[in-house]
C-alpha cells in the first residue's frame, strides 16, 4: 500500500481557505473532497431582530469583491415583500452600479487569478513582466468598474450609497459626464482584451452540465428575471425551494446546493450561454469575426465569458450615461409590514438568491442566503472527477495539484462569501 500525503501551503489568487483531498486506488479516484474549513461566518443569524434598513450595509460586508450583489438582491427582496416599485430611474441606476461590479470583479479575475494560468506564469506580477500592456489594460477596467460603484455606492468597497427605495442621493451631472467619457475609451480595451484571448490555446474541458442563470425578456440579466436553466427549467424566483435543495456535507462548512438531485452551473459562463442573444450586435459581431462561438461547453471559455460581459457592461454603462437625469427624488419611502420577500440577482461569480421574513415593525425575523460559490460546489467536484480522470491519475502529485488548482480557480470560487486557496492531501493506495 503506497499512502501519499500533500499538504500545500495556502496560496493566493483565489478567494478564501479551503482544502482538496483525493484517494486514488489502482489508477481510479476513490474519494475527491472539496472541503471548505473557514468557520461559519453566521451572516443571517446576525441579521435577525435588526431594522430592516440595517440589512443592505450589513450584507455587503459578507464580500469585498460583490458587495453590490448583496445588497441588491437584499433590495430586492424587502421591496417585494412591502411591495414597492422605486421605480425607472433607480432601476436604471441599479443596472449601472452591478455594470461597475462585474467589470470590477471580472477584469480581476482574468487578469490577475485566470491568465497566469492559461500562460504558465505562477503569478500576475510574474506575468506582467512579459505582458505589461495586458495587465495594465486589465488594471484599467477594474478602475474604470471600481469608479462605477463609487459613482452610486460613495465609494467602491463595500459601498454606502444604496438603500431600500434606491439610493441616499442622486450623482451630479459632472461626475456622470466625466465617468462617460472613461466608459467610451474602454471600449477599444474590451475589443482588444476579447481579441488577446481569442489567441489563447485553451484546453478543451468540456463537460455536460446543466447550466442555470436568470433570464430576463427583454434585457440580459443583473437585477430581474426568471430562474432558467437550459435544460427547460423557467421558474419565478419565490419557486426556488421547489426545485433546488440545499444539503450538508459532513468535509465542508458551506453548504452544496443541487437541481433535482443534479449538480449545475451559475456564473458568466452560465450566462452566456443562456442569455447570448440579448448581447448586443456590436459583441455579436467582434466574437464572430474572432471565431469564438456561444453556447458552449468548455469550462475554460468562462475566461470569455467574462470579457464578454466586461464589453457588455461598458456599452450598457454609455448607455445609461448618455441619458443620465437629475430625479426629483432618488429613492421612494418604504412602508414595512409583515411579510415574505425573495430577491434573485446576476452576482459576478453566479445566480445570488435570498429570502427575508420581516415583522409589521420592520424587522427581519429569518434571513437565508444561497451564494453562487455554494451552488457550483457540487459541480466542481463533478468537473475535478471528470477532468482528474481524462488528464492522468498517474501524473505527479505536483501535476495533479497544479491541475487541480487551475481547474478550482477557473470557477472564480468566492470561498468566505478567494485570496487563499488550496491544501492538496493525494492518498495512493
């Protein structure tokens, strides 16, 4: 019997602190545990018996990276639950402000966690030395996204400026022009980001999955929609708990979440692949020019996927510039009573769901949260069994723990809502 045991310190470029534990027996993989060790962070239960205007300020906290999600999907849902329409010029500015998030996060993560992978490098400041415009094309759009958030939260992380009817106070029309001419000399920086990573020789990890986002008529989706999958599934956002199920393993503190027993994907690939026709004829036209083709399969193209969306949120974000109005009022009163509220939004990373009962005071008596790192658990490991099996049990433990790692981080994992990931333990029997 031939027991190996690896522990690999923590590293950086992902989210969080967690582990990866694999037995292999007879070139077969026995067991594969993604085991996510952090304490429970108790989000929900600290939010019980609070004012219902303390949530939208306490659950940005739950993320550095997607505060935005949070607290609109918080909105959201309280909003549902009194029955409040703030209205077309908030919901505008909400699109506005989730634009800013996901170019922030997403040019993130391509630029400094993803590429040094693709390209060998064990770091971003290791690969910045030979590519240093690519980088610092990157640097740019995350502060481009970063002023977005500022522009309606006050500043970019964990922001302030959001609350239950829409915002405490409207952007000055100076501050909107100047952000509009930043957003429009982005766009040659999206066109050339796509064009960069279509040069890319990217692995072919393609896997059948089901893959799960909102969905929304009219618009590709942030803020509204239907839950879809592209299996069939089209359910209203109240109906979550009738077709998805949250469970506990007993190697992990985060809990998995399933469709009908079946692992499925959420996040930018999810997204496209869905929502791909409401994208806009300009990113229609530059990807078939750069023939790369959507829907697909390929858990690597989500690298694309992401600068797909970074191009649709810079347009969408001139868009929203252009016919920026002073309001006469930039939120609408709210007026609690007993209820419950469900609110489903785009976060970066994936589908973000949550549910708050709140008291005829306005207080919230029960709060539960499904992030998207939690529902891609299951299909994590489903991707490391299929890919661990098609790349090599027999390779060497630093091979298959690199593997491993690029397959975790392709996911963008948010692990504590990644700075830390991964402990590898290889047991050979």
């Amino acid at each position: 019997m031939n027991n190996i045991a690896i522990n690999v310190p923590i590293l950086a470029r992902v989210e969080g602190e967690g582990a990866l534990e694999l037995t292999i027996q007879d070139r077969a993989i026995q067991s594969l545990q993604l085991k996510i060790y952090e304490p429970p962070r108790l989000f929900e239960k600290l939010l019980e018996n609070r004012p219902y205007s303390d949530v939208l300020d306490i659950v940005a906290r739950i993320c550095g990276i997607c505060p935005v999600a949070y607290q609109m999907t918080a909105a959201h849902a309280i909003e549902r639950c009194f029955g409040m329409d703030p209205g077309p010029w908030v919901r505008q500015m909400r699109r506005l402000f989730y634009c800013g998030e996901w170019i922030e996060s997403h040019s993130m993560h391509i630029h400094l966690l993803a590429a040094p992978d693709f390209l060998g490098f064990k770091s971003a400041a290791e690969m910045a030395k030979q590519y240093p415009q690519e980088v610092r094309r990157g640097l740019r759009l995350q502060a481009f996204g970063n002023e977005l958030i500022k522009l309606l939260g006050g500043r970019s992380v964990h922001p302030v400026g959001a609350c239950i009817g829409g915002f405490y106070r409207a952007p000055d029309k100076e501050y909107v022009e100047r952000l509009l001419v930043n957003a429009k000399e982005r766009i040659i920086d999206c066109e050339e980001l796509l064009s960069w990573l279509s040069s890319l020789v990217l692995p072919d990890n393609s896997h059948d999955y089901i893959c799960v986002s909102l969905c929304h008529p009219h618009e590709y989706p942030m803020n509204e929609g239907n839950i879809v999958s592209d299996h069939g599934l089209n359910i209203p956002v109240d109906q979550f708990d009738v077709y998805f199920e949250e469970y506990q393993v007993p190697y992990s503190n985060a809990l998995h979440c399933k469709l009908q027993n079946k692992s499925y994907l959420v996040g930018p690939l999810a997204r496209v692949n869905n929502c791909f026709g409401h994208l806009p004829s300009e990113i229609h036209l530059l990807l078939q020019r750069l023939g790369i083709h959507f829907p697909s399969k390929n858990m690597y193209q989500s690298i694309i996927a992401r600068a797909v969306e970074i191009y649709y949120c810079v347009l969408e974000s001139i868009r929203i510039l252009e016919t920026y109005t002073l309001p006469v009022h930039s939120s609408i009163t709210a007026s609690p009573i007993h209820g419950h509220g469900f609110g489903c939004t785009e976060a970066p990373r994936g589908m973000l769901w949550h549910h708050y009962e709140i008291t005829e005071t306005g207080t919230v008596k029960s709060a539960r949260i499904v992030p998207p790192t939690s529902q891609n658990q299951a299909r994590i490991e489903d991707d490391l069994l299929s890919s661990l099996h098609h790349f090599g049990l027999d390779k060497s433990t630093d091979e298959l723990r690199s593997y491993s790692e690029m397959i975790i981080r392709n996911y963008d994992p948010c692990i504590s809502c990644s700075t830390h990931f991964i402990n590898l333990k290889v047991n050979r029997l």
